[in-house]
C-alpha cells in the first residue's frame, strides 16, 4: 500500500484518525464496492458504517501497533456482518396456499390479497383524477362517495359508512361518472 504524503507507515501507531481515514478511504472504498448487494443499503451506507468501526476501534486503542492489513481485514469483516444481519428476509407465498379452515371450506391467500398489480403510472393517474373531483365543484355527499371508494370500500361499506343504502351510493357513482365522462371516464367504467 502506498504511504499517504509520507506520514503513514505499514502499521498505525500514533497517527490521527483523518490521515488513517485518508490512507484507507481508497482500499475501504472497494471493499464497499464489491460487497454491495442489492437492497436498501447501498456503497455509501457500507462506507459510514465502515468508517464508525473503524473510529470505535480508534478510540478503543485496538488499532494500535497493527498492520494495514489487519485493520483492513478488519473493515471488511464488519461490512460482512451488516450486510448478513440487515439483509431483508423474505419469504415467497403462493397465492394458491391454504392458510385457514373455515368449517368444509379452505381459504386461500389469493382470497384475501388480490392478484392484481397496478403500475405507479395507473395509480398517479387514479390520485390526479380523484383531486381533480374534489376540487371541481362536487357536492358534498359526492365528496364523500368518491373518497370512500377510492379508500377502496365497496359499494356497501361505503354506504354503511355514510349510513345511506348502496343504491344511492351506486347512483352518486354514476351522476359523478355521467357528469365527468368526458373528461375522466370511459364509458364501460361507469357500470363498475
């Protein structure tokens, strides 16, 4: 390794923390490099933590009398070990697994989680319209309607949860829809 501007030797003795840091940033900085993985941490977050090792062994004294080498050694070891104990774990389900029984019938997780995906594209589109209805001269009822059903409520929940029946949401759906399908709505939509 090459001495940084003279004043590191191959063994750390009674050197300050920063011509330390400075010595070892390029060696630290591929370590962090090739032991990335995908995931929320990225190459800087390794760098940090390396570095906060590193300043606890400083402080410690345990640096004291040992080789580059060793103190490199070291870093990567402990980038090793946050990168094992932060991972994120993950476990992949079947939709089509049984995951309770209810009397003769067997219940599914694809009956409780949907299996439809939407992009970030159709829900950004699903939001700009909703505040563009509300902020367009609907009735206060209507406002009701359309932010308990973009909630995700069904016709009837939202109904019990304004205390009207589900016909008259169903028609507060549709006069809004009516009113707006030029501008929103195909016309198929309306019938949902």
């Amino acid at each position: 390794m090459k001495e940084a501007a003279g004043e590191f030797s191959y063994t750390v003795r009674e050197q300050s923390f920063d011509t330390i840091v400075n010595a070892l940033m390029p060696s630290i900085k591929k370590i962090c490099t090739k032991n990335r993985f995908l995931g929320c941490i990225d190459r800087d977050d390794l760098i940090q933590e390396a570095l906060i090792s590193l300043w606890k062994r400083f402080a410690c004294g345990q640096l004291r009398d040992k080789t580059i080498s060793y103190v490199l050694k070291g870093c990567y070891f402990h980038i090793q070990n946050y990168i094992r104990t932060h991972k994120v774990r993950c476990d992949i389900k079947s939709l089509d697994e049984p995951i309770a029984r209810e009397g003769p019938d067997i219940i599914y997780l694809k009956d409780i989680i949907p299996d439809t995906v939407e992009s970030p594209l159709q829900r950004l589109n699903c939001k700009l319209i909703v505040d563009d209805l509300m902020h367009n001269g609907l009735r206060s009822r209507e406002k009701e309607v359309v932010s308990l059903l973009y909630k995700g409520l069904t016709l009837r929940e939202a109904a019990e949860a304004l205390g009207i029946s589900h016909v008259r949401v169903f028609k507060i759906k549709q006069a809004i829809c009516s009113r707006y399908k030029d501008k929103f709505f195909d016309t198929s939509s309306a019938a949902r």
